[in-house]
C-alpha cells in the first residue's frame, strides 16, 4: 500500500493481493461487550455514518450484535465488510474449524469477508490454522484469510510452509508506535497493513504537547490528527468509540492533511507503545 490508498472519505478502498476490494476506514468494535442493546445501536450508528467495515473477533465477544446491526442496517450484505478473527484457544484444524463456524452463526450474515488469525500460535500450529481458514474460502464462506500480531518471522514461517500470503497483517499502530520494519516487510510482500489501536490506548497519548500542537493549528482534535495520522500512512483504520459524537468526529477527518512538517514532529516524538 502506497500513497494511491490513502483514504479520501469513508467510502475509498484498497485492492488485497487476492483481488478482494476492502474498505481503508471502518469501525472497530474491540471491548463492545458489556451491554448487547448499545452494541447493537452502536453498530448500526456507524454504518449510519458512512462506515462499511465493521472489525470485531471471537475474543470481543460481539460477533452476535455486530452480525444483528448489519442485518438491521438496511443496506445490501455485500455494501458491509466484516472482519473477524480465531483467538489463540481456538488453533489446530478442528478447533479452528469448529470455532469459525461458531463465529459463521454468531454473525448470521452468509459469509464473513476477512477472517484473521488474532495471534501467531505458541504450540507450533499456525501452519494447519491458517491452512484450515484456506478452506472456508475454498467453500465461499470467507473471501479473505490474513493474520494479527503477525512479526516477520511468523509470515515466513507461512510462506516457508507453501501457505498463499496473508492478505492483511493487522498490527497495533499509531502515532507513538509505528512498527516500520514490519511495515516495510508487509508493503514489499504486497501484504495490506490494518492498524488496530489508532488512538494508542491511553489518554496520556492525548496530551502530548507535539500532537497538541498539531491539533490546533489544524482547528482539529488530537484524536482527528491520530486517526489522520494513520489514514495518510496509508493503513487500513478501525477506530473505536462508544459515543455517538465520537463515531461522527473520527470519521471527520478527510478535509486536512497532515504537513510535511507535522509528519516530521510526531517521528520526533519517538516509537514507543503507550
């Protein structure tokens, strides 16, 4: 992914390696659990926005609701792209299997678009993992299959293994953590790079004088400039608010671009996880 993908409203996408078209800005739903009637509505307020990529996971515990606001959105299934993801007690084939079938009757929406392994495995069972996602999209029920928190070496481990490449590597990513060399690796392989995290999970990250600085020069909020931040580096963005205004203001960023000069300010900030 280059400068040709970087998002220019809430509809712009990316072309994957396997030819599946994505959208580059969707919602994240990540810690979305705690009550399934504002899950719901929160989903179904993003898609009002204008978000057409809902991100969520076997370990968010959402699939149902998220499934439930897109079947009461509206709009056409294939208008929605959902992703999901098998958590790491969920690896080796028949575990995998099953679990994505649980997750196919969660969501209750035909097909998932992208489905990610959520970790590398620590029992040496990535290979059959992913093989065994291959085979949901050999039967349609996935049109995609990538990975999460994947470094170099698991990647190489896949490739060394005659897996296909992930379609995407979705990696925390933000102003303050930046991950270039995982980046740079996944850009060359023709790998999309979704970043999770955007708004870095903490609110300290809120208050850092460069960022500050930025924000109101550009009569923007420091979250606008975050998730702009990531948007003009061309990465897939999922940010996540419970807040109806809050859905609004971070997809309001596609009328400012961050200077050359602002862009040289955050490096200066340094690469750290908050």
């Amino acid at each position: 992914m280059t400068a040709a993908h970087i998002a220019k409203s809430l509809t712009s996408t990316v072309t994957l390696n396997d030819g599946v078209i994505m959208p580059l800005f969707g919602y994240g739903t990540y810690k979305l659990n705690d009550n399934k009637q504002e899950t719901e509505k929160v989903v179904l307020q993003a898609l009002k926005c204008g978000h057409r990529l809902l991100d969520t996971a076997q370990f968010y515990k959402n699939e149902e609701e998220v499934g439930t606001g897109v079947r009461k959105s509206g709009l056409n299934r294939k208008d929605i792209f959902v992703v999901t993801k098998v958590w790491f007690t969920n690896m080796g084939r028949e575990k995998c299997i099953e679990s994505v079938n649980e997750s196919l009757k969660k969501l209750d929406i035909e097909y998932i678009d992208l489905i990610l392994m959520h970790t590398p495995c620590k029992n040496g069972k990535s290979v059959e993992t992913y093989t065994a996602l291959q085979e949901f999209k050999e039967k349609g029920l996935v049109r995609s299959v990538g990975v999460s928190n994947f470094g170099i070496q698991h990647i190489e481990g896949l490739i060394a293994a005659g897996c296909p490449l992930p379609s995407v590597n979705q990696i925390e990513l933000n102003t303050y953590f930046r991950q270039k060399e995982i980046v740079d690796y996944c850009r060359k392989k023709n790998i999309a790079v979704m970043g999770f995290s955007p708004l870095a999970k903490a609110k300290k990250g809120f208050e850092n004088e460069v960022i500050t600085s930025i924000a109101n020069k550009h009569k923007k909020s420091v979250a606008q400039v975050m998730i702009r931040w990531s948007v003009q580096n061309g990465f897939i963005t999922i940010p996540k608010s419970s807040r109806e205004e809050r859905i609004n203001e971070n997809a309001d960023v596609f009328d400012f671009s961050l200077e050359e000069t602002d862009l040289a300010a955050i490096v200066s900030i340094g690469s750290y996880r908050c």
